[in-house]
C-alpha cells in the first residue's frame, strides 16, 4: 500500500511539473506572438500614414485637374497614382480591423483570416508595382514644371523633397 501511495505522490509530482512546463512554454508563445503581432499593427499604421500622405499631396492635384489651370494633366495624375485610393481603402479597413482584434489579443487569438481577406487587393498591388517605372518617368516630366515644383515644396515642408515623395510612392512596392 505504501508503493502505491509512492508511486501516486510520484506520478502526481510528473505531472505538475510537465505542466508547469507546459504552461510556461505557452506563456513565451503567446508572449513572442505578441511582440509579433504589435509589430504587424505598428508598420500598418505607418503604411496606412504613408498612403494618406500620398493622397494629401494628390488631392490638390486632382482638384486642379478639373479646372480651367491644371498643375499635371489627369493623364500624369493617373500616371503617377494608380489605384492609391482603393488601397488606402483597403488597408485603412484591414488596419480598423487588425487594431479591434490586437485590443482583445489571447493566447487563442488567430490573424490569419484578415490577411486571407486581403487576398483580392493583391492584385492591384501587382498593376501598381507594373505602373511604377511609368509613375517614376512621369514624375520627373513634372518636375520640368514650376507649379508642381512648388506644390512639393508646400506639401513637403518648404523644401523641393522629390525623395520623401517618391519614397512615399514607393511604399505599396515594398509592402
């Protein structure tokens, strides 16, 4: 009788340590995911910064398009900005999204079904990353003109940073 309770105290013994082991494993889990997880919402909220940016800067431009003393042509300005809108949409949407699901994050917590939706926006990333040598040409054909020049200067800060704009351009590419 005294083996039995032994080998009883024994197995109990295994078995909280196994899951203590088991738990604690968990915890480092749930706690990279984590770390994982903000990481995704931070550079979504700095991609979604960027295209609000871009649609800053284009908004003018399309105005102007529109009246009697266009800046760029509307050609140039959909030369330059192919589908910027849509993916501001959709990426704003997804972020709305992301930022509800990290607010209640578990261990149990999936994100794999918000990426999957996102699916069908990929393909005007591939027509915006096709357009985008044509979006470059047409940005250094208007920098030959005074107006646009100065509309980067005003967007920009006051200084004529062509880089910070195509970089902003840039951004759905290196997404």
């Amino acid at each position: 009788m005294e083996e039995e309770q032994a080998a009883i105290l024994l197995q109990s013994a295994f078995r909280q340590c196994l899951a203590k082991e088991i738990f604690e494993e968990r915890q480092q889990s749930h706690k990279k995911r984590t770390i994982v997880v903000q990481e995704i919402l931070d550079t979504e909220k700095t991609y979604v910064k960027a295209l609000q940016k871009v649609i800053e800067f284009m908004t003018p431009l399309r105005i102007a398009s529109n009246s009697e003393k266009p800046i760029i042509s509307k050609q140039q300005l959909n030369n330059i900005c192919p589908h910027m809108d849509i993916l501001l949409t959709v990426n704003s949407d997804f972020l709305t999204q992301l930022e509800k699901r990290v607010k209640s994050w578990s261990p149990s917590q999936i994100l794999g079904d918000l990426f999957k939706a996102l699916c069908d926006a990929l393909r005007m990333y591939t027509a915006y990353i096709e357009n985008f040598h044509t979006a470059e040409m047409t940005v250094v054909e208007c920098m030959k003109e005074p107006k646009f020049v100065s509309h980067i200067e005003a967007s920009f800060g006051g200084r004529r940073d062509i880089i910070l704009f195509t970089s902003l351009l840039i951004a759905p590419i290196q997404r």
